[in-house]
C-alpha cells in the first residue's frame, strides 16, 4: 500500500478507537500526503477493520431485521467490478460462492492482479438466516428496483408497495450509486439444469467470458418476466454491463467454486478495453 493510503488507513482506525487527540495528528498527517484528495467512495460510511491488508469493510445499510450489510471492498479505487450475492435467501449455493469469494481474495490477493473490487457477498441477511427468497417483509428484492419496468403486485406485497421500497434494495442502489461500477454480478440459482450466465445491457461478452470459465449457457433471456429486477435496472436502463450468474441450485460449495472461481476472477482482472479480445 503506498503510504499516503497507510496514513488514511492509520487515521481511520484510530477514529475508530475514539481517541480525538491522536486522530488529528494522524488526519493532518495523511492531509499533507494528499490522500484527502483522492475520490474514496463511501466517505462518512461506517468502516469494520479488513481482515486483510488491502481490505476495506463498509456497512453500506441494514436489513429490516436490522442486520449489517457488509460490502467489502479490496484494493484501491476505482472499483471496476461490484459482485453481489445471496440477494435471494434461499438460494444455498449462491451464499457459498459469494463466501468464498471474499476468503479467496483475502488469501490470494495477486489473483485479482491489482484491480479493485467491491464484494456484498449477504445483500439479503434475512432472508438467507430464513431460507426464503423474500426479505423479512415478505418483499422479493429482485423485483424491486426502481426500473421502468416495475411493477406493483395487486392484492400481493411481493414486489414492495412502491419500487426501492426496502432497505436492503436501496443499499444496493447506494453501493452503485458510490462505486460507479464499469460491470455488475450478481450470484444467483435456479432449478432444473438452467443454469447460464445471463447478461443485460452490453454484457454479451463478459457472458462469453465467463462461458469460457464455467461452461453455462450465455443469455438475455432467462426465460420469464423480471419486472423490477437488477438486471433490469442497472443494465436494460442505464447500460451498465450485468451478468445474473444462475448456479445450479444443488451444486456445493467445493464444485461451486471451482467452476465459478475462475470466471469470477477472469472478470475481476480483465480491463475493459480487454473484454472483446478475450472474449473472442
Ligand atoms: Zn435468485
């Protein structure tokens, strides 16, 4: 880490530790190295210590149960790729991988070969603790981002009452709001063989990259409606480049990743003037 990022790092965790005194002199210090200049995203957010040198943790909200939303971010800004998982509690498979993920990358920094990263590996803490696809209002969070194409259920409360209605959708929202992502995973399962890398907005060729990897089907279509969905809002309306990542919904955790771990990391490192070359 070079130093002025030392500097940052000592002056918040000793925010943390409350001691005003010694966090001055440490601000100061850290202002006249010019990190105070640099665009850190999710300034003012409540920081946990990484567990990891070149990790940073962010409670980026809470569920309605009050539970943390914890988005690791790894490396230095800019954050080009956000991966989210488990944002559907009872998809077993998808809470593994997000998990692993993270201890992959707090073991193996170099894989990631210097590219920053942000990882919500829980965005549905409730509904996972559970086992239900729902939140704990009984709201399925992938159908409730505010897209053009959400919709209110009549006479059900199962996409929200109004579109970003519940926390944890709106965490999400805030998390691409801070990171300006250049692409998005999201960690999914599905039943009955269907599982593929599904894209929408430009991400026809991080599908085929990650084909190449896991070896899944590469579509825009899953198949059925998704009104309100993140794949909907984030790619169909503002281009951002979006994979729903379906994993067979029985695989464990051992073949989960050594499927999937690859094609995650192949993303992570890739630029994105590299995606078409390697992709071809
Ligand atoms: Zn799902």
């Amino acid at each position: 880490m070079p130093r002025s990022g030392r500097a940052c790092r000592a002056a918040r965790t000793t925010l943390l530790r409350g001691s005003a005194t010694v966090a001055l002199a440490a601000l100061l210090l850290s202002h006249s190295l010019g990190c105070a200049a640099r665009h850190r995203p999710f300034a003012g957010f409540v920081e946990e210590p990484g567990q990891a040198p070149d990790e940073r943790i962010l409670i980026i909200g809470e569920s309605v149960e009050k539970r943390p939303l914890r988005l690791h971010l790894f490396g230095e800004p800019p954050y080009r790729t956000f991966i989210f998982a488990a944002i559907h509690g009872d998809e077993r498979s998808a809470v593994s991988l997000g998990g692993a993920l993270v201890d992959h990358l707090r073991t193996y920094p170099r894989d990631r070969q210097g590219a920053g990263v942000a990882v919500l590996p829980v965005a549905n803490p409730d509904g996972v603790l559970r086992n239900t696809r729902q939140n704990a209002n009984g709201v399925d969070l992938n159908r409730n981002f505010p897209a053009s194409n959400w919709t209110r259920l009549p006479r059900s409360n199962r996409h929200g009452p109004e579109a970003a209605s519940e926390p944890e959708t709106r965490a999400v929202v805030r998390a691409m709001r801070e990171l300006r992502p250049e692409r998005v995973i999201s960690i999914h399962s599905i039943h009955g063989g269907r599982e593929c890398n599904n894209f929408d907005g430009p991400a026809g060729q991080l599908a085929q990259l990650m084909a190449r990897f896991n070896r899944y089907a590469v579509t825009s279509h899953i198949g059925y409606p998704t009104p309100g969905s993140f794949g909907s809002w984030a790619g169909r309306d503002q281009g951002v480049p979006s994979i729903t990542l379906e994993l067979p919904r029985d695989i464990g955790p051992e073949a989960s990743w050594r499927s999937n771990g690859p094609a995650l990391l192949a993303v992570i490192s890739t630029t994105s003037g590299a995606e078409a070359r390697l992709a071809e």
